[in-house]
C-alpha cells in the first residue's frame, strides 16, 4: 500500500491554486494588472495557451510566440508557474481551408464547416502533422523556462461533438484497426454476429462506420467504433506527448478530462498520462453525491493517485438550462470536496472574464468590472490564503478504502447501445445510486474498473455488470473465496466484449460465484412498482424499473417478490464461495433497501466510519498522509450544525487550534483537521 505519493513536479511541492487564463484576448496594458491580481488571490499557476493556436500562428509559415514569452516571463517575474497548453483543440482558419482533411465528419460522413472547437478528425494526417509540430516547437522554446510546471495537451478531447467523427479518412482508419483486432473476415463476422439479419461481410471494403443511414445495428460493431474513436484521440494526445517528451523529458505531461464523459475511455487514457486532470461543472442544486461520485472516480483512474482539479467555475456557468450563482461559501465547499476526493490542486475557468463569444457570461475570477473587492474575488482570495497556509501538509495524501465499486465505459457502450429491455437504461445513475448508500455513512469506497487490482478490498460491488471481460470472473471468485464480499445486480453477466450473450444462462461467469440462474427480465413502467420482501420479516422494500425472475441453485434466498407473476420468487440471495460472500440483487431498490444492505455488510467486514455518529448532510472524509489522519469535515446543509467528536482529538490545520468534544458548523462551512 502506497503511504503517500509525490508531488505532480517538486518545484511546485504544495496544493496548486490557479486557473485558465487567456491573456491573447486582452491588450498587453492589462497584462501587469492580471499578475498583480493573480497574486494578490494568492494563485500559484496559470493555464496559458488553450485556445492560442492562431495567436500563435496566424499562418502557416508564421510564428509570432513574442507575447507568449512576455506572459511566461511575467508569471516567473511575479512568483507563478505555468500549466503551458499547447492549442490543438482549435485549429485556426487558415488550417481548414487549405487543408479541408481536417475537418470533423458527422454521422452522414460529412464533414463539417470551419468554426467551434474539437471541430477536427482525430485521424487527419495534416492535423497530426501541424499539432506535433506546433507542440514541438513549444517545448523547444520553453524547456529551458522556469516558469513552466506541467505540460496540458490539448483541451477536452472530443468536446460537444461527441467524439464520433465519421468522415473518409476515419473510416478507411477503423478497417484497418478492425484488420489488426479481428485479423481474418470470418472472425469479425462470427464475434460480431452478423448472420443476424443476413449482414455477412465478405470484403473489408465493405466496413464502415456506424453512419446515421448505413449500418448501426449491430451491436459489436457500434462498440467497436466507440473504442476506436478513444484509440483515435488517444493518438492525438500522444502525437503531441511524444513531440514534448523528447524535449522535456522530467517535466510531467497531462490533458483535462470531463468526469463520466461517455465517448472516451478514461481508463485506457489514464496509463498514458502523468496525472489525470479533470473539469468539475455541477449544476449549483446537483447532490454532493453525485460531485463525490466524479472525484473518486477520477481518483481511480490511476489506481489512488492524487489528481488536478483543473477547472471548475468560480461561481455561475453559461452553458446549463439555468446558471445560478454558487451561493457565499460553496465555491471554498466544493473546493475542499475535491482536496478531500483526492485532488491536489484547485484551478478555475476562467481567470478573467470574456468581454465576448460564447463564454462572456461563464463567470471569472475577474468579472467584466475588472474589480478586486467582488465577492467571488474575495472568495477565490480566501481559498488562496488557506492553501498557502496548508502547504505540504496534504499534498500526496491517499485514502485507505476497503471498499470498491467498478464502473467500465466499455460496459456503458454496451448497455445504452442495447435495443432492450428499456430505453432509459441508467447505468450510470444506478452505479451513484449504489455509492450513495456509503456515502451516507461517511465509508471511503475506491472506484475500480475490470482491470483493477481488487486484492486490497474486502467489498467489491458491480452494479449492471452486463459486460463480464475475459478474466473478471475469475478475480471476483478470488476476492470471494479468501472472505470478500461481491455485490451485483439485475441485468449483469450477459455478454462478452463483443455484445455476445454467455450461453447456459445468465449471469453467465458470475452464475458460479453468485449461485443463482436469471430465467426472465421485467421491465416495469414508470410509476409500476414491486416489493422486496425479507424473509427474516425484517421489512418490506420497494423496488421498480426491472426486475429478474432469478433461481437459487447454491444460493440462500434472502428476500422475495412481493406482487405479480413472480411473486415468492428471490429478489436477494446470498451466496456462500468459498470464505466469502455474493449477493445478487435482482431488481432496483429504493435507497432504505440499500442503507440497510449495505450497513448488514459493513458490520460483517467491522468496516466503519471515524465518527460513530453520522449527522444528515455532515459528510466526514480521510486522507492519510506519513501515518495521520487528515480529516475533512463538510456542513452541507443549509443550517448550523453541531457534530460530536467522540474521544478523538484533532488539530485544526488552518488555525493550529486543538479541538475535541464537539464542532460546530455554519452553513456551506468546511473545516481540515488532522490526528
């Protein structure tokens, strides 16, 4: 078990404070008041360079890095460092029109206009070409800068468009990746199952993309382009990666990543990147949940490795049905929630507020008045003082969860491109639905994925697993069989990575370790409802959306359903393998249900929280750095709380001050103690 990790660079050894900043829209006479500014809200990196790259060449043989050397001088002269981007995720004018092959293509394989960002093919030679050289040419003059802390490739990759281009080039590009995965014809049209509906294929020439009026029903091969197209803007990032690397071989390289996004797998980005950087926008009425959700798993990616909060909104976004102010004291909240989560820096978009475009009302540390005594800017401010005064203390911190939940992309793709047997399919929401349940309890639960190590866990939980890979099986047998506990559910165990369904029955692989067999599946209607009932009489549960005639066969039958044809059938079983324990939950339970479950298995595996007493919308996490507790204490109600802290004894880490007995809490308040 790591104790603690390094910092992302050691020249920057403490929690960074920045955010993007895009001084190209600005004449130079604002420059010196942006750094004045930057300092006096105790920032310590800028983000330059995101969207510059005409700034940088405004034609194909031009290159004017003159303003880039004043701004990466004024961050150095006045105590910052740069997160340098390079600009490929707007190509300029100029790029598109003499050469059109870097344009996206939509789902009719048309390429678009010019205009927007994330506009371009991912398998553009010419956009390649231009993007590597462009990067290469700013690690060559900058390598030796030393303002410079952290390479940032591109900007959200795939961006509104989806991350699906399906022009020409794209679709030559997945013949040849599907040669190369599949090797012969036969293969592809047995793992894909294209007998189904006559759709043999019986020369590559006739493979295309999933095209809005061509073939997209095969299953396989909708997956299959989803995993491409990762592949695709994965080797955009490392052709710009590499270009750098030779260059600054020591200095860490990074792109910013979009939570849940569903197009790109960032587990497969993960192995190519230093640190996972990622871009938190809730709405302002989102579940503190759900924000926690998106943290840990980005924490995840890199298997517990601190990540960079890199952009989140200083107050309201511009973007969303409706932008409300983040309320006094929320920013600093969800600041700390992501510190909490695992972050290791808080950056913001945007640094000064556009005076046009399309993100003039997103707001700014510097709003449109340009002003320093907003009260955003004093909070920004504020958070910049705190971090200064807490400087090593967390940075490289981990979490000692002992249990995990596993999310995989490639088992979203599969699910939400099904045909059946709803349309609203809810993975996502039902893998939050089941983390909730501990989050509730203040219990550290690590987000996991197919091929993670689950040998540190006790728990494992799978919600919707419909995708067993080759080789999961058998690693949730072994967690199983030395004492773990695994949890799945409903619609799990039904095809393979190829969207082939495991014949015998589902849930195929895990029909061994969970010992029961899935006869049916029954979709409910909104509003319908079923009832788990336990049979120890210890309560009645509802339950909707679907529900699974499931047989025990070693299983014990620990709740049934309540109404309709099945009714008496299981709807929780308990599986004894081995040492350990699998249960299958073969409907949707409501959250009372799962408080309940989960607190069953907690206290079996002696898993509890800190404070043995939890206070609704009081949310207590742990990081643990060289042997302490740091302990992040969050009020998310909307009123004063008082929280007991049993016989423990804290420091608080802002103000030195010892505390015991009790803390009390004003509303959005946020305290960091140690022990």
């Amino acid at each position: 078990m790591v104790n603690s990790y390094p910092p992302v660079n050691p020249k920057a050894p403490f929690l960074w404070h920045g955010g993007d900043y895009n001084p190209e829209q600005w004449p130079p006479e604002i420059w010196p008041e942006d750094f004045r500014l930057m300092k006096l809200a105790g920032m310590t990196a800028a983000t330059v360079g995101v969207f510059s790259w005409v700034a940088l060449q405004p034609a194909e043989n031009t290159f004017t890095f003159d303003w880039l050397d004043q701004i990466m001088d004024g961050l150095h002269a006045n105590g910052l460092s740069a997160v340098l981007a390079t600009p490929s995720a707007s190509q300029p004018a100029w790029m598109s029109a003499a050469y059109p092959d870097v344009m996206y293509g939509d789902d009719h394989g048309v390429r678009h206009q010019h205009g927007r960002r994330v506009n371009y093919c991912p398998n553009s030679p010419s956009y390649r070409r231009f993007s590597a050289q462009m990067a290469g040419m700013l690690a060559e003059r900058y390598k030796a800068h030393p303002a410079l802390l952290l390479w940032h490739i591109s900007n959200e990759y795939g961006g509104e468009n989806g991350a699906h281009c399906m022009c020409e080039t794209c679709a030559a590009a997945f013949r040849e990746w599907l040669k190369k995965k599949y090797g012969t014809l036969d293969t592809l049209n047995v793992r894909w199952w294209t007998a189904f509906w006559g759709h043999t294929y019986t020369d590559w020439s006739q493979l295309t993309p999933p095209y809005a009026t061509g073939e997209n029903k095969i299953h396989a091969l909708n997956i299959d382009y989803r995993r491409f197209m990762t592949e695709s803007y994965l080797d955009c990032y490392r052709n710009e990666r590499d270009a750098i690397r030779k260059i600054t071989p020591n200095v860490p390289i990074t792109t910013n990543m979009m939570g849940t996004y569903m197009p790109l797998d960032y587990r497969r980005w993960a192995k190519e990147v230093d640190v996972i950087t990622w871009d938190c926008y809730p709405p302002v009425n989102a579940d503190v949940a759900d924000i926690a959700f998106s943290h840990d798993l980005n924490h995840g990616l890199r298997d517990g490795q601190p990540f960079l909060l890199m952009e989140q909104t200083p107050s309201s976004q511009n973007w969303q049905p409706v932008n409300a102010l983040k309320r006094p004291g929320v920013l600093r909240q969800w600041s700390y929630l992501a510190v909490a989560h695992g972050a290791d820096a808080v950056m913001y978009f945007q640094w000064r507020r556009s005076r046009g475009g399309w993100e003039k009302f997103h707001s700014g540390v510097v709003d449109h008045a340009g002003r320093e005594d907003t009260r955003v800017f004093r909070e920004v401010a504020q958070i910049g003082a705190e971090l200064h005064t807490l400087g090593d203390s967390i940075v490289g911190a981990t979490t000692n969860a002992k249990i995990a939940i596993m999310y995989d992309w490639d088992n979203r793709w599969a699910i939400e491109n099904g045909s059946g047997p709803v349309i609203d399919k809810r993975y996502v929401a039902t893998v939050i639905k089941h983390y909730r349940a501990l989050y509730r309890k203040n219990i550290a639960v690590d987000m996991v994925f197919p091929d993670s190590d689950f040998s540190k866990y006790d728990v494992l939980i799978a919600p919707m697993l419909y995708m067993v890979k080759a080789g999961v099986a058998e690693k949730i047998e072994a967690l199983v069989s030395r004492g773990g506990t695994f949890v799945t559910t409903y619609f799990s165990g039904i095809v393979d990575e190829t969207d082939l369904v495991y014949e015998g029955g589902y849930p195929g692989p895990l029909r061994k370790v969970t010992g029961i067999w899935a006869e049916e599946i029954d979709a409910l209607y909104p509003g319908q409802s079923n009832t788990i009932v336990m049979s120890d009489r210890s309560g009645a549960y509802a339950c909707d959306y679907l529900a699974e005639v499931i047989h025990a066969e070693t299983a014990q039958v620990l709740a049934t359903f309540g109404s309709d044809f099945y009714k008496g059938s299981p709807a929780l079983t308990e599986n004894t393998f081995g040492e350990g324990k699998a249960y299958y939950i073969a409907s949707d339970p409501n959250d009372e249900f799962l408080n309940v479950f989960y607190g069953r298995i907690l206290n079996r595996h002696n898993i509890k929280p800190l404070l043995s007493r939890n206070v609704p919308g009081v949310e207590v996490t742990v990081r643990v750095k060289d042997g302490r507790q740091i302990v992040f204490v969050f009020n998310h109600n909307t009123g004063s709380v008082d929280l007991s802290l049993g016989d423990l004894k804290f420091e608080d880490l802002l103000s030195g001050e010892a505390v015991s007995g009790s803390l009390t809490l004003k509303e959005h308040d946020t305290r960091i103690l140690r022990r």
